[in-house]
C-alpha cells in the first residue's frame, strides 16, 4: 500500500506540473517581470516605439539628404576657389562652416527630442503601470514583483509579464490622445 500512495503522490505533483495555471492564478510571494517585453509588447508602447521608429527614420531620410546638398555645396565652392581671391574664398567658406554648424545644432537638437519623447512615454508607461501591478500583486498575494533579468532561476509560473501586458492594455490601451 505505501507503494501506491507514494505513487499516487508523484502523479498528483506530475500532474499539477503539467497543468500550471496562469500567473493570475499563482499565489506566490514573489513575481517577476520582463520590463522590456512588458513596454515593448504593450499597445501603448507598441505605438510608442512605432511612432519614434517613423521620426527616427524621417530624420536620418532627411539628414541624407542634406547631407547630399552640402556635399554638392561644397564642392561647388571648391570648384570656385582657383578662380577667387583668397579673401572672398575664406569669407564663403566661413559662411558655409557656419551654416553647416547651425544644421548640425539644429539635427542634433531633433535627435534629443526624439529621445526625449521616448523617455517621457516610458516614464507615462511606469507610473500607469504601476496601479496595475499593485492590483496583481494583490490578486495574486505577492510581496513583491522582481525584474526577470535579474532572477538567476525561477519558475516560469511566477513570471507575470503576459498579465501585466494584458491589464495594462486594457487599463492604458495606445493612450493616443495624449501626443
């Protein structure tokens, strides 16, 4: 008989295995969470990352082709140079030094913004978020929710991120109307 109760036994925990629930259903005093993943595949930081992905691309599209006239410029002023005075040259290469100078302040100053927009969508993302992850936390009677990359090894049943991912889509959504 103990045989068979031992048996039974190693079943019922293979069993319980095989069937894990949800994160949702995992009463666990720790959770984890993939940060990156959670932003990234959520909707809103879906439109956000597709949103400064277009900027980032219009910007390089449109550094290309500046970049593409001051070469032309350029040239074209080096071009002139045997045929001017040296002091008429140095005053159009000063003008140009300067103008390309102003276009990269300019480039650059975009550049942050982009980034910018970035770091404030992430910081919007976090503080809405963070409601949401109190809520699982209580529903799941967690003390606390780790970051996964900084677990050396956990059970993936105690990795929350899908949940997060969905609640907060359904908290936040795109948040569009916001930009």
């Amino acid at each position: 008989m103990g045989r068979l109760a031992r048996a039974l036994a190693v079943l019922l925990v293979a069993l319980s295995w095989a069937t894990a629930s949800p994160a949702q259903d995992v009463r666990s005093p720790i959770l984890t969470i993939d940060s990156e993943r959670f932003y990234r595949e959520s909707v809103f930081g879906r439109r956000v990352l597709n949103e400064i992905e277009a900027r980032t691309s219009a910007l390089s599209e449109d550094n290309r082709r500046i970049e593409a006239e001051l070469e032309a410029e350029e040239q074209a002023l080096t071009d002139q140079r045997s045929d001017m005075a040296p002091e008429a040259f140095r005053a159009l290469a000063d003008a140009f030094d300067a103008r390309v100078e102003a276009i990269r302040r300019d480039r650059d100053e975009q550049s942050r913004e982009i980034a910018d927009l970035l770091e404030q969508n992430r910081d919007r993302f976090l503080a809405s978020a963070a409601p949401v992850l109190e809520e699982i936390m209580r529903d799941t009677g967690a003390a606390v929710i780790l970051e996964q990359r900084s677990v050396y090894v956990s059970a993936n049943a105690i990795d929350i991120t899908d949940l997060a991912i969905e609640r907060m889509d359904a908290s936040l959504g795109d948040d569009d109307a916001q930009q």
